[in-house]
C-alpha cells in the first residue's frame, strides 16, 4: 500500500517521464503546443508578398503621402479612388481637412457615379464625424470613430483601402509629436493585423517644408512618398512629381511623375530619362497590336523607329523588366516580352469568359510566316497596323494607368 510519500514520488516520476520525453521527440507524447496553444502553421503557408500599386502604394500596409498645402495631394487621392474602385477594390476615403463641396467641384462623386461604382466607395468627411458623436455618448473621439469604421470592415479588410485625409486634423494637437507617433501606432497595427490597407495624407511643416512630427511617421509606414514638384495649367495640377523617403521593397520606384489627364486617366513614369521615355512611347504602340513578342523582333521594332545601340536597347528593356514594365518570359533560349499595362489588364478581366485576350481563339493567333517564325501573338489580324515611324508625333506620351 502506498503512502502519501510513495505517491507523490510515483506523481514526480511520470511528470519526469513526459518532459523527457517532450524534449527528445518522443512521438509517445500526445500532449503537445499545437493542442494547448493551436497552431497558425496552415494560415502563414499561402502568405504572399505585399501586392505594390503605381509603384508608390503598397496594399495590405501604411502608406504615407505628404506635400505642402495645395500640391496636389488631395487630387492625386481621387485619382487614385476612382482607378481603385475600377479595379475591383473598395475605398473608404475620410475626409477630416476639405469643404464639403470639395469632391464635387473636381468631379469625384460624378465619375464614381459614372462608372456605376457608387457601392464601392464610401465618403466620410466632418458632417458624418458630428453625426456619430451626437448618437453616442459624452467622450466620443475621432480615434473612437476611427475605430468603428475598422471594426465594420471585419473580415473584409484585404479589398478596402482607407484613405485619410489628413494626419493633423484626426488627432487633438496638431503640435504634439508624441500624440501623432502614437496614431501612427495605431493605424501601423491595425494594417499588420488585419491587411487592411491605409493610405495616410499628411502636410509638411510650413517653415521648414518637410514632413511634419515624430520619427515614428517615417520609421512605422511601409512606404513615404513626398510630393516634391507640380506643374500647374490655369491654377489647376497638371502634372506631380513623387520622390521616396521610405520603401519597404526595392522595386518600388524612388521617382515617379505622374500625369493627370482627364475623365480620371493618369501617366506614370520611374526613373525614367528622355530616350527610355522615347522607347516606352514605341513599346506601347507596338503592345496596342501584339499581345507576346519574342525579343528578336522586338528589338527590331524599335530600332525602326529610335536611333539607339543594341546593348543600350538591352540594358533598356531588362531595366524595365525590373520595374515591371515588360514582363519577360524565357522558352529555351529564347525571350518572349509582354506588356504590363493596366488598361489590357482591364479588358482582360472584363471578358466575358474570364479568360485572358492570349487565350481567346477569337481575337488573337498565332502568326506564322511573313518572317515572324512564329514569335509573335497577335491581338486582332484585322486591326490597322501601328505606324511605329509616326513616334515622334508621340513623343511626349506615357505608359497609361486607364480607368
């Protein structure tokens, strides 16, 4: 018969038992971390890179958008909602720093309207904050109406981007660094755990002209991007020049110009120079006819029409390789280039069938002879050929964000 000692001695053994066990392997043990803790192997499997947006915004993550008043931020904004919600997403904007007849005048909800789109965009500016705060009780902030709206957003965070606009109007001191660095916090946390993605418009400091606050509205966002120039046409922004102060991958572009056209369509161009800018005009005319190019021919394409060396034409396209300009695809030795353009991208996804254009029977082919061999896809045999020679009429054309 065992006593009390006996017990607790037997009790100690097989509490030694399960730890050895544990801390060499032993399959025997059914007890393990992944029954008392739970495991978060299978949801961290498929986690895919940040997808980057017109190579300045990063979904899924803080971004940062600054300039002096009046540069231009809250334009580019709209710009950038409308091609957004064109593309499938959908976009909260939080408008805390302009006039109530502000979206109108430059044609936001007209255009949203437009496009039939009107579901996919909510617009909150201070009407709507007054409104809640005389719903709730005494102590309801905008932190608190911040909150609210993340909180309706659960479990559809990964297809919203919310654009705030701007840092200094959603906190109570628009001085106090400490209490901007501690919104950051906020808004930092919130997109890491939940892949929403957050768009934050902030001015820069008047006297100084850079960004306004504590480090931590650099150090905390995935990407900073300052407006540094504007070009303006009858006081209205025409063109913007965007310059990074932080990125979190390196082929988001340090420099971008964009331009503003209109009914909502923008240029993007990366650190790009003159004659890359020459070549990106022949390489959208080639594009606006062939779907696939083999690099032979393409080569032999531009050289029709820009005056340039072939190993400064190579070093040219794997540049925009690299920033995803080009796509380039190898089959043995050779090198088949595709065009990265969003408007092809759009057709693409409005097709009837959900197909892509190269795998449509009905509008593209393979073309065979005449010299191709083969190399090339074409998007429509009966579309009027591009008269590449024509380019420098064309001179100043951009790759094109279309809506």
């Amino acid at each position: 018969m065992l006593n009390s000692n006996d017990n607790n001695i037997t009790q100690n053994q097989e509490k030694s038992s399960v730890n050895a066990d544990f801390a060499t392997g032993n399959n025997n043990v059914e007890d393990t971390v992944a029954d008392r803790l739970g495991t978060d192997i299978d949801e961290i499997i498929d986690i895919k890179k940040n997808e980057i947006l017109y190579d300045f915004l990063i979904l899924g993550g803080l971004n940062v958008l600054a300039g002096q008043s009046s540069a231009g931020k809250t334009l580019l904004m709209y710009y950038i909602v409308v091609s957004l919600i064109k593309s499938g997403k959908n976009v909260v904007y939080v408008d805390f720093d302009n006039p109530l007849d502000v979206p109108s005048r430059r044609g936001l909800p007209q255009k949203v309207k437009e496009l039939g789109l009107k579901k996919r965009l909510s617009y909150k500016n201070m009407t709507s904050y007054v409104e809640e705060v005389q719903k709730h009780k005494k102590g309801y902030d905008k932190m608190l109406f911040l909150s609210d709206i993340f909180a309706s957003l659960k479990g559809i965070e990964k297809n919203v981007v919310v654009v705030l606009d701007n840092l200094q109007n959603f906190i109570k001191k628009t001085v106090d660094e400490a209490e901007m660095g501690t919104f950051i916090n906020f808004l930092k946390e919130i997109t890491t755990h939940t892949g929403l993605t957050i768009v934050l418009v902030h001015h820069f400091s008047r006297v100084e002209k850079h960004i306004k606050g504590d480090s931590k509205i650099i150090d905390l966002p995935d990407a900073v991007y300052t407006i540094k120039n504007t070009k303006k046409e009858i006081n209205e922004v025409q063109t913007i020049e965007l310059q990074s102060e932080k990125q979190k991958y390196e082929e988001m572009a340090k420099s971008i110009v964009i331009d503003l056209q209109e009914d909502f369509n923008f240029n993007v161009s990366t650190d790009i120079n003159e004659k890359e800018r020459e070549i990106l005009v022949v390489l959208k005319n080639i594009f606006n006819r062939f779907i696939e190019i083999q690099q032979k021919e393409l080569k032999e394409r531009v050289h029709k029409a820009v005056r340039i060396g072939g190993n400064n034409l190579h070093i040219i396209l794997q540049k925009f390789v690299e920033r995803r300009i080009l796509n380039a695809r190898h089959e043995g030795k050779k090198i088949f280039y595709t065009f990265n353009d969003i408007q092809q991208n759009d057709n693409q996804n409005n097709n009837g069938n959900g197909k892509a254009l190269s795998e449509t029977t009905e509008t593209t082919e393979i073309i065979n002879g005449n010299g191709s061999n083969g190399s090339i896809k074409e998007m429509d045999t009966e579309q009027e050929q591009v008269d590449i020679e024509l380019v420098e009429d064309l001179a100043n054309m951009q790759p094109e964000y279309h809506l």
